[in-house]
C-alpha cells in the first residue's frame, strides 16, 4: 500500500502554539503509523496546484498570528484558491488547533472550507479552564470506533461559541460541556483575549451551559475535511486523542480508516512513543 503524502503546513502562530517541536512531534506521530510519508512547508505563499499534485492531504497547523488580538497573515488569494481546488476535486485536508481561528481577515470561502469556526469579533472565547472531559457524540464513525464516550483531555485550550458557516456540512466527533462555573475564576477575561460579558453576567455569554463541537468533520465539493480544536503538547500523550487525529488524517486524504488504537502490549511497550 503506497503512503499517504501529508504537507504540513505551519510557520507562523500565535505565541503559545509556536516552536517546531509539536511540527516534529506531528510528523513523527504520523509516520510512526507506517501510513503517511510527513512534508513540511513554513512559507505557503504563492502556492500553484502543480505544486500541491503530488499530495494527498494537506495539514495546516497555522493562525498566521503573534498575537490573538494581530491581524492574522493570511496564505493570500492565489495559495488560498489552490487549496479550495485541491480539496473540492477530491482530496483532503485537516485543520489543527489555532487554525479554526480565522477572524474578519479571512474570506468567506475559507470558513466555508472549515465548516466550523471561531472568530473574537464574533464572541468566540477560550475557556479559562485547562483541563476538560471530552465526550465522544458519534461512537460509529470510523474516526471514533473504539474510542471512550468520555476521556479526559489536560492543559489545553477549550475554544468556544464555535460558529457554523451556514453552507457547511459538518458532522460532530467530540464536544466539550462548556460549565458556566469554570469562568468564575480572577483574571477572566485576559487582556490578551477579551470577551463580551453582556451586562457583565456570566449567564449572558452566548453557548455557556452547553456543549462545543471539539472535533469534527466537514464535506467541501468531492474532499474532506476534518477539523480538531484542541491540540496542545499534552494531548499528544492521549491515546483517544492521537488515534482520533491519524484516523482523521488518513479519512481526510482517502475516505476510509484502517489505523487502530496504539498498541502497547507484548514488545511493543519497549518502543518509542506512541507504540504503532
């Protein structure tokens, strides 16, 4: 079976999520599936068809951002339109962690492609909370077979007041219950990520006391779309999670799911993270 061929695309993000490491750790995961052949790409500017051909799927781990509060530096008209093509003639791409957030500098076509979004102008907000319980809303999909209803996901980012573009055809994996009492903390909102607080109550924030998408999937033209929120270094180290991610880079560049969870049994639990 002939790899899978991932770009990767990053360069720059917002302070928090920059620094190559999770790039490698990103790379490694994915070939250590023995599924995918990982390149990666810093500077997506200026991007033809002809140069994205000869991949399968393409992986974005990018909010073209220093800051939240920046104008976001986008790929631009020409790398954005060889995107669109790539994916609605049939093939795939996944969107991590930052990358949801796309603000009034991105086009329309872009939120489209994402299906879910989150942008600050819009009320879209990080919880203060680091630690979460993710619960599994499709336990069928391929993507999720085997995964726990319920596991726990630490020291990550809980983005929510997620935005559904109005011709998306997204279908929800994962979601968080984003608890009004998990706000009730000093320092919120952050300088560095103001929220509307309407009349200064809690209650008032819009999508409090409900659940957020987390994980999901979208269809754009004839490809695939597969979209997680979260991804901070420690989810890394979450088995739920990094089969999540791989099965959905793999459904994204072919439709279909062969990988497994890790498997930590016999001579395996000598191998280097994460076991495959």
């Amino acid at each position: 079976m002939d790899k899978i061929q991932v770009l990767l695309v990053t360069g720059l993000l917002t302070a928090e999520h920059q620094g190559r490491k999770i790039t490698q750790r990103l790379r490694e995961l994915l070939e250590a599936t023995g599924r995918f052949e990982v390149n990666i790409v810093e500077e997506f500017r200026n991007i033809t068809p002809a140069y994205l051909e000869p991949y399968d799927v393409l992986f974005i781990d990018y909010d073209g951002k220093k800051w939240p509060t920046d104008h976001a530096r986008r790929f631009g008209e020409q790398s954005e339109a060889a995107v669109y093509d790539f994916v609605s003639q049939g093939k795939g791409i996944v969107f991590y962690h930052s990358s949801i957030w796309v603000d009034p500098d991105w086009p329309d076509e872009w939120r489209k492609l994402l299906g879910g979004y989150c942008a600050m102008d819009q009320g879209c907000r990080r919880c203060p909370k680091d630690d979460h319980f993710v619960e599994t809303m499709d336990e069928n999909h391929p993507i999720t077979k085997g995964i726990d209803k319920k596991w726990m996901n630490v020291f990550d980012d809980l983005f929510t007041q997620l935005i559904i573009h109005p011709e998306a055809k997204i279908h929800v994996l994962a979601s968080i219950y984003d608890d009004i009492e998990n706000y009730r903390v000093p320092g919120f909102p952050p300088k560095h990520h103001p929220v509307d607080i309407p009349d200064g109550k809690l209650e008032n924030m819009p999508g409090v006391n409900q659940y957020t998408p987390v994980i999901w999937t979208n269809e754009y033209g004839k490809g695939r779309v597969f979209v997680t929120s979260i991804g901070h270094w420690e989810a890394l180290d979450r088995f739920n999670f990094i089969t999540m991610l791989v099965r959905g880079t793999e459904w994204a560049a072919t439709g279909e799911v062969t990988l497994d969870k890790p498997d930590r049994s016999g001579d395996n639990r000598l191998k280097l993270f994460p076991y495959y």
